[in-house]
C-alpha cells in the first residue's frame, strides 16, 4: 500500500516538474486545471473546476508551487473518503459503526474532518473495517461500489428472461442504470443483447408462478412488455423495488440516490465553509475588538498615570498651602489678640457711654406716654365729634327721604285722581253706547215682531185660498166620475181583470186610470 502511494505522489511530481518549463518551481493556474482534470479522470473522481479558483482566490494571480498544490490534491481530489469506505462495508456485507469509525478519526488525526486516498488504502490494507473477509469479497465490494458511484448501476445481476420471437427463457446478465436497463450474455459487459428504456409511463408488476417458471415479474414500457424470472423471492423483490424506485425518480426528475447524497455532502460542506468563514470572520471582528479593548486599557492606564502624577503634585501643593495657611493663621491670631484687647477697652468705655444713653432713653420714653396719652385724648375728641357730625347727616338723609316719599305718594294720589276720572268717564260712554245698543235692538225686535205678524196674515191667506182649492179638486173628481161611469168606450177586451164599479164593470184598466190620475196631479200643480 505504501508503495501505491509513492507511486501515485511521484507520477504527480514528474507531471507537475513536466509542465514546469522554466524551473522556477511554480506552475500556472491554467496548467493546473488541465493537470487536476486529468488526475480526476484517471481516479475516476468527480473534478469541480471552480474548486481550484475558490482554493487560490486568496493568492497573488501568479503561479502555484508544487507546495501550495498538494494540499488541494487532498482537499478536493483526494479528501472526503468517509462515503466510500462506508459504502464499501455495505458492500461487503457488513454493517457501518459510525462510533467506531468516530473513534478512529480521533486517534488517527484530530486536526482532519475526513480520510484521504492514502489513509482508506491503508484502512482496507491493514484490515480495520474488515476483519475476517478475504480478498475476492473486498475486491467484489470495490468493483460493487465502483459501478453504482462511477458508472451510475443501481443494481445487476443474472436472471432468466422470456424472448419476443421464439418465447424461450435464456439468462442474461441485467445492469439497472437510472433510466435504462441493458442486459447481456455474461457479467463481462462485452456482448450486448438489447436495452430496456425506462421512463415515468413504464411500471413494473408481480406475476403469479406459471409454466414452470418461478419469481415472475412484468416490466411494462410504452412499445414492449418484458416477462422476467428472477432466482428466488427475494430477489425478485428487491427488483421489483428497484426498478420501481428508479421509474419514481424519473417521475419526479430526480437525480440518482448517490448523486443526490452527493450534492447534499458538497453543500454540508459549502455550509461548513462557510461557517468555517463566518467564524474566522467572528474571531478577527473579535481580536480586532480586543486590541481595541487593550489600546483603550492602555490609554486608560496612561490616563490613570497622569491622573496619579496631577494629584501627587496637587497633594505637595495642598501640604504646602496648608503651612502657608498654617503660619499666616498664627500671624493673624496675634493680631487678633491685640485689636481684641483694644476692642475691650473701647466696650469698657462704650459701657458708661451706654449707660447715659439708656438714662436719656428712659426719660424720652417718659415723655413719649404722656405725649401718647394727650394725643389718645385728642382722638376720642375728634372721633366723638365724628360721630355726631355722622347722626346729623343720618337725620338729614333720613328727613331728605321722608320728604322724597312724601312727595312720591302726593304724585301717585293725583295719579290715581285723574286715572279714576278717566275711567269713569269711560264708564259713561260705554255706558251710553250700551243703552243705543239696547234701543237698537228693541227697535229690532219691534220689527220682527210687525215681520211675524205680517207673515201670520200671508200663512191665513194661503191656508184659504189652499182649502178653496181642495173643495173646488174635490168637486171636480165628483163630477168627473159621474161623467166617466155613463160613458163606456168600445174597446177589444183585455186580459187584465176589469175594475168593478158601483155601476158595474169599468171601462178602463188599472193602468189607464193610474195614468188618469197622474195628468190630474199635473193639472192641479199648474194651477
């Protein structure tokens, strides 16, 4: 294993010293693509040509040297191997101990986050990951992980299947890619009998044993239908899900699972970067804030100084000030001795001065209450002078407003005299024009009795000449039915019964006579 690696590292040196034409030790960006591109093919590693530009952005523009090479070598070609080594145990059978590979990270290198090339060589050399397996299954694990990682092969393996044509099963190796399905006479990959094409219309279904074939299943495409017989139930079943997987991420326009893990491993590692990034960041915000901090503690302590130095010396000054203060105060307090000494006798002579002041006081005051007694006097004289002059004018003012009330009443009684002779004059001629009133009415009355008497003699006379009129009416119809009962008119018979008279049957109807006496009452109306 150790030989492989130096091998690889020194087909790497030659290649970098090759494209080193002028011997600086220092090769182009350019160069190195093309150089990292061709590492990657032949690795058979996905190549990110924006890794390198990402890993030098930091750099001058100029050449890389072989030292500031190799570290990307291992960070984007040859870094990251924890995926494969655990595919590689699943391949192999066993199970993957995260624990155990946890633990070996941190006694192989505690500075590193992943496996090299050269460490996962020397992993699977020396047998850690797995113990008690021999070389062909290590090797059939390798070659297992190699096709679904690099050559996209979901699944593969030998199974029987029915031909179009002559309907007889032959075994085929099938190879399930993400949207094909090839098969072929053997596993060596070298005579190619045909290809399934797999999109989201197809689907795949479970057939019952028939015809003595076992483990049947369908796979339906748009133009064909493909019956296949798989060597036991389970692996008839991990087909089936396998197929069925791929048709559904083909509906969903999903990439293969490995290629999707690995987009979610390069932007985990994008986000660690730049977590990585912003945490750098952090750490020179704050090493820049704690040499701010210690700039401003030093000033700070610069500032303390200085203050230390301005109050020592305010200190010797203040000590000094005090001596002065101290000597200047004991010059004053003799000073103050001797004008205190004066001060007591000129208080001994103010003393009697004093004393003759308070006797002349003690007589002015003497004076002053008999001064404040006749002027006491002279106030109650002029304050009883005062009170009288004041009843004197109460009384006038009193005197003043009698007379004024007086007169008040004097000019309301002529007032009332002369209202009282207005209204009784009013009296009398509304009195006077009452009695005109009452002859006018009487007057009235007399007429309307004279109107009442007249009418009385009218309503005599129509009453009269009314019961006149009565008689003449009533010997009128006498003489009338006396004339009508002689006289019989020739008439056809009527079907009506005849009216009997006193003188027998009449000689007109009822109607005819109705009608008689209505022109009567006509006539007598006119009249």
């Amino acid at each position: 294993m150790g030989g492989l690696k130096d091998e690889l590292l020194k087909a790497i040196w030659h290649a970098f010293t090759a494209l080193d034409l002028d011997h600086s030790g220092k090769v182009s960006k350019s160069q190195l693509k093309v150089l990292s591109h061709n590492l990657c093919t032949v690795l058979k590693v996905p190549h990110d040509p924006v890794a390198l530009e990402e890993h030098f952005r930091d750099d001058d523009e100029g050449p890389v040297s072989n030292q500031g090479y190799m570290p990307y070598l291992n960070k984007f070609i040859l870094e990251k191997i924890e995926y494969l080594l655990k595919k590689l145990t699943e391949a192999m059978g066993g199970g993957w101990q995260q624990e155990q590979f946890e633990h070996y990270k941190i006694n192989f290198d505690d500075s590193k986050d992943g496996l090299s090339a050269w460490e996962l060589i020397e992993l699977i050399g020396n047998g850690q990951f797995s113990k008690g397996m021999d070389r062909q299954t290590v090797s059939m694990a390798i070659n297992e992980v190699f096709n679904e990682l690099i050559l996209d092969v979901l699944k593969q393996g030998y199974m029987m299947k029915k031909g179009h044509r002559r309907k007889n099963w032959t075994e085929r190796w099938f190879v399930l890619k993400p949207n094909i399905i090839s098969y072929y006479v053997s596993e060596d990959l070298k005579d190619k009998k045909g290809d399934i094409l797999l999109d989201e219309n197809c689907c795949v279904e479970s057939l019952p044993d028939r015809d003595g074939k076992k483990c049947l299943f369908l796979i339906k495409c748009f133009d064909k239908t493909f019956e296949i017989s798989a060597s036991d139930k389970k692996k008839k079943q991990e087909w089936i899900q396998a197929i069925h997987s791929t048709i559904h991420l083909l509906k969903l326009g999903s990439p293969p699972p490995h290629k999707e893990a690995r987009q979610r491993r390069k932007e985990l590692r994008k986000k660690l970067l730049a977590e990585h990034e912003e945490l750098e960041r952090q750490m020179k915000e704050l090493q820049v804030a704690n040499e701010n901090k210690q700039q401003e503690l030093e000033t700070v302590r610069k500032k303390l100084e200085e203050a230390a130095s301005r109050a020592a010396e305010e200190e010797r000054k203040r000590l000094q000030t005090q001596v002065d203060l101290q000597a200047r105060f004991s010059t004053e307090l003799e000073r103050e001795k001797l004008i205190r000494q004066q001060m007591e006798e000129q208080v001994a002579q103010k003393s009697s001065e004093l004393e003759q002041y308070l006797q002349r006081v003690r007589e002015l005051e003497d004076m002053y209450l008999k001064l404040q007694e006749a002027l006491e006097d002279e106030r109650q004289a002029r304050q009883d002078e005062e009170t009288v002059r004041k009843l004197q004018a109460r009384l006038l003012e009193e005197e003043s407003s009698k007379r004024a009330e007086l007169e008040k009443w004097h000019l309301e009684q002529q007032q009332a005299i002369r209202t009282t002779e207005a209204e009784k004059q009013e009296l009398e001629n509304q009195r006077v024009i009452k009695e005109q009133a009452l002859q006018e009415a009487v007057e009235q009355l007399q007429q309307l009795e004279l109107e009442r008497k007249q009418a009385l003699e009218q309503y005599e006379g129509v009453k009269k000449k009314l019961e006149l009129a009565t008689n003449k009416t009533k010997s009128w119809k006498d003489k009338v039915a006396q004339h009508e009962g002689l006289i019989r008119l020739i008439e056809p018979g009527s079907k009506n019964p005849h009216l009997i008279t006193n003188w027998g049957p009449a000689a007109f109807t009822q109607a005819e006579l109705e009608e008689r006496e209505k022109s009567w009452k006509g006539k007598k109306t006119t009249e």
